[in-house]
C-alpha cells in the first residue's frame, strides 16, 4: 500500500515538473514504441487500442507524408498541406518524441533516443548529412555532430523507419539531385522549376543556355518518375504556357532507365499504352541508359554558369540540363545496417530458439538476420524479427535461429522471409493495420500476415492513368484517372485531407501552380478552411 502512495506522489510530482514525462513514467499499459513516422508507423501509431497500448512514436519528424500525392504537390495541383498528417494529434492519443534511435538494447529493452530537434540555425554546406527513405523522410538531414540522448525502454518495439533514396554510389547525385520522397523535397523541386523559368526568362540569359535550362531529366522509370514526368509536362502546358508562352516551345522532358522498359510492374499493353503516350507528348523515354556522373555546370566546363547541371550517360555523353529528380529504388536505413547490426545481450525472456542448442544460447554472438539481397531484416509471418548466430565459430549452433517475440519490423526494412513482399505503401499499410489488429485482439499468434494485391495505378498526364487490378483487371485513360484519384482520396487519412485534396483539384484557383494573391476570392477559401480545420503545425 505505501508502495503505492509512494508511486503516486513520484507521479503527480513527475507530472507538475513535466507532463510529458509523467505520461510515460506512471503507466499502466503496455508500451510500443514504434520508430518512424512513414506508412507503417503512421498507420500503426492509429491502429493500436489506446486503453490498452501506451503508444510512443520517434521520428525525426513531425508528420505523415501521403506519398502517392507528392508528384502533384510538387507542380502545385495540390498544396503542400494536403499530403501531410501531423504525428501530434490531441485526439490521437500518441506520444511523440523528435528523435533518431541511436542504439537498441534487446535484452533490456532500452532505446537510446538521439534528439532531431535543437537545430535552429541552419547548418553551413557541409554540416548536414542527407538521408532519404520512405517511411521516415527523405531530406531528413542529421546533423554530423552528436545531439543529446535520452534511454526510453519498451514493451514492444516496431522498426518501421523506412530505406533511403537509392544512388548506386552515382559521383554528384547525392549533392545535385533532387529526390521525391518527401514533402521537403516537393518543395524544393517546386521552387526549382520556377527558378529555372525565370532564369530563362530574363534577357541575359544566351539562347543555349536557356535550351540546357529547360531540359528536364527524370532518373528512374517506375510509377514516382512516370508520374512526376506526367505532372511537370501537365504544368507546363496547361499553366506555365499563359505567362512563360516563348519558353514552351524549349521544354524537354527525358526518363532515363537501366531497364529495357518503363513500369516493369505492369503488364506489357498498360506499359506500351504509357510510353506511346509519352511520346505523342514529346517526352522522350531513354531505356538502357547508364547514369554516370551528375555534376554542377555545363558540359565541357567545370564552373556553375547559369545554374545549369550536367548529366553524363554511358550512351550518349554529357548532356545540359536544368534540374534531374532521381527515383531509382531503396537504400537499408543506416540505422538498420549499424545500430541494429549487434545484439549486445541474448534478449533470454523474449527470444524463443527454433531448435535446442547445445549451449547456453547467452554465450554466443548473436545478430539480426538480414536478406542477403536487400540487407532488410527478415521476419517470420508475424512481422517478428530473427536472430542468428554471427559466425560459424559456435559448431553446431551456426545454423540456429531465434525469434523476438516483441521486436517487429514492417515496410521497407522488413523482408518477409516466406514470401518477399514489393516496398510500397499498399503493403506497408496493409502490415501496420494487420499488426495493430493483432496487438489489440492479442491473437497474433493464431494468425499470419496475408498480403491482399490491390493492383498498382500510375498517371500519364492530360488527365488518363493506367490501373492494373489485382486480379489482373486493366484500365487505361479517362476512366482509370478517375479510379486514380477516387482511390487516393478514399485512402487519405484524416477527414481534413479528404475535404482538401478535391477543393484543390476542382477549384480554378487554388488548383493553379501560385498560390492565390491576397485579396481574392480564392484566398477566402484558404481562411475558411484554416477556420475549419486549423492551421498546419507540421514541422517541414
């Protein structure tokens, strides 16, 4: 009893010195601490049963980015707010810390939690290491110094902090592409593309300079590069053509790829259907081209005349061009491939072993199992992850296995050891709601992860996409942008996004690649729904 008491007074004082600390002191539930903020965390942190989880999300972010519709935000057909969802909702019920786990702890279940907050001046060129991934962010930039840290212990733990923007070592892409796996990085491409606009519009800029700056290269001929091709082309003959008329004509638009063909996921018609399109639009589509080098300048030079950059192919030499967005595939999080790569302590309470072994399993030097092809963790059909033994030092113990039973791992840094599943946010949404239905029923050890195929869906520009149903069903045109954007608006999380996403593709001001001038009627739209809803808070 006086335990109790003794508990409560070291509560409530907790609590007047720091709320947020209390919260997390003085529980009674089960803590999961889920690590990042993407499709998997996200989904999760909302599907957990708040009476029964004490959820706790670190992320060096503040917000959920709804991927599918960066392409648009980043050519204004939808403004920044629409794609993103604030981590600290009053109604969510999460708690949340700003921060990079630094190291984890299995046998104690500790974090230790680095902050990603205390960086008010920005930081000089080259002080900042970029990072890029899907589930957390890929403009995330963590300072080269150490921040301050703090231990948070778990219950559960769920890795879901997504991969990085994969470059294949390319010299330059990392400091002179532009990525799009961000809201940051829709940004700095739409301030990027009006820049170049007005570069080539003032009357000191040479005629071949102005060709070189309108030469748009898109690397990686997937649905994000497809997509963002399609959205610049819509731009800039749908808007930009009415206050940049002479600069139209000068526009080149080029996807590059390694492949023999773009959209390799969909079926041979859908994909000739995208590329014939593409080329009645004059988008040129560069299939089994190399990527060798891209640097800052023009061709032939060393300098950085007129802003221009110089994208090198193995195929055709080095060619002029004003900006390249580069999305090419996924990276393993370091975090992953460091941090996470030594389990200190043989986790003895919450690790059962698949086979006997004939020693003491604390005595060997265990360490997570990765895919050999990926580096991912791989997990069994509950989305737990797997030990194995280092080094074939133990004899007869190399072979053995064991699994967490209370460290997860979903999305791209998950590799289904069974059935390997595609990185996208289809199935990493699919995994956090399933986790989270599990954890809240306590059954997941009568069940195992089934991944439904919703089919894939890509735009090609001039308002048609092409579908491709799970059950091989395909759609193209009018009708299947129209299933496009329906779907992406069902699949909007908050009912703020599911209001605002059609306002700004109907209306015909807010739908423009400006945002309305102050005054007019379009602006009264802004402040009504900023009534509504509130303003963003998202930290980006």
């Amino acid at each position: 009893m006086n335990s109790m008491l003794n508990t409560s007074r070291s509560c409530s004082r907790a609590f007047r010195a720091n709320p947020a600390l209390s919260r997390l002191l003085c529980r009674a539930r089960e803590r999961v601490v889920i690590l990042g903020s993407g499709w998997s965390g996200f989904v999760l942190s909302r599907e957990l049963d708040k009476k029964k989880f004490q959820t706790v999300v670190v992320s060096p972010r503040t917000y959920f980015a709804f991927t599918p519709l960066l392409a648009s935000t980043a050519v204004g057909t939808l403004e920044f707010r629409t794609t993103v969802e604030s981590v600290r909702q009053r109604q969510s019920k999460v708690e949340f810390f700003q921060g990079w786990a630094d190291d984890v702890n299995f046998h104690e279940k500790k974090l230790c939690i680095e902050e990603a907050v205390r960086n008010v001046v920005p930081p000089k060129s080259g002080e900042m290491n970029s990072v890029t991934d899907r589930d957390a962010s890929s403009t995330s930039t963590k300072p080269s110094g150490k921040g301050k840290t703090f231990d948070l212990s778990y219950d559960k733990l769920v890795v879901a902090v997504g991969c990085y923007s994969q470059t294949f070592n390319t010299p330059g892409v990392r400091e002179n592409a532009f990525f799009l796996r961000d809201v940051v990085d829709a940004q700095r491409i739409r301030k990027r593309v009006l820049e170049i606009f007005e570069i080539a519009s003032l009357p000191t800029t040479s005629e071949q300079l102005k060709d070189q700056l309108l030469n748009f290269a898109v690397v990686g001929g997937g649905p994000t590069g497809v997509e963002f091709a399609a959205e610049l082309y819509d731009l800039c003959h749908e808007d930009l053509i009415k206050v940049y008329p002479r600069l139209i004509p000068r526009i080149k638009i080029s996807i590059y790829d390694v492949a023999q063909k773009i959209l390799p996921m969909f079926d041979a018609k859908l994909a000739n259907y995208a590329t014939q399109k593409f080329k009645r639009d004059g988008i040129a589509i560069r299939t089994e081209h190399h990527i060798e080098e891209l640097r800052s300048g023009l061709p032939g030079s060393s300098g950085e005349a007129g802003g221009c950059f110089t994208l090198k192919t193995k195929e055709k030499g080095e060619v002029g061009i004003g900006m390249c967005v580069w999305s090419t595939g996924l990276m393993m999080n370091p975090f992953i491939q460091k941090a996470m790569d030594d389990v200190h302590t043989y986790p003895t309470s919450s690790a059962t072993q698949s086979t006997e072994l004939p020693t003491d399993p604390s005595s060997i030097n265990w360490h997570l199992k990765r895919s050999p092809k990926t580096g991912g963790l791989v997990v069994d059909d509950k989305f737990r992850v797997k030990l194995t033994p280092r080094d074939d030092s133990v004899g007869e113990s190399a072979a053995a296995e064991a699994t967490v039973n209370d460290v997860f791992a979903l999305g791209d840094v998950s590799v289904m050891e069974k059935t390997p599943l595609p990185a996208t946010a289809q199935v990493a949404n699919q995994e956090a709601k399933w986790l989270g239905k599990r954890l809240n029923k306590g059954d997941i050890e009568q069940n195992n992860f089934t991944f439904k195929n919703m089919g894939v869906m890509t735009y090609v520009g001039d308002m048609k996409a092409i579908m491709q149903g799970g059950q091989g069903q395909e759609i193209r045109g009018w009708i299947a942008w129209v299933i496009w954007r329906g779907a992406y608006l069902t699949k909007t999380l908050s009912w703020r996004n599911k209001l605002l996403v059609p306002i700004y593709v109907s209306h015909p001001f807010l739908g423009n690649f400006s945002p309305p001038s102050t005054g007019d009627h379009a602006n009264m739209m802004f402040r009504v729904i900023n009534y509504a809803f509130g303003r963003d808070i998202s930290r980006f």
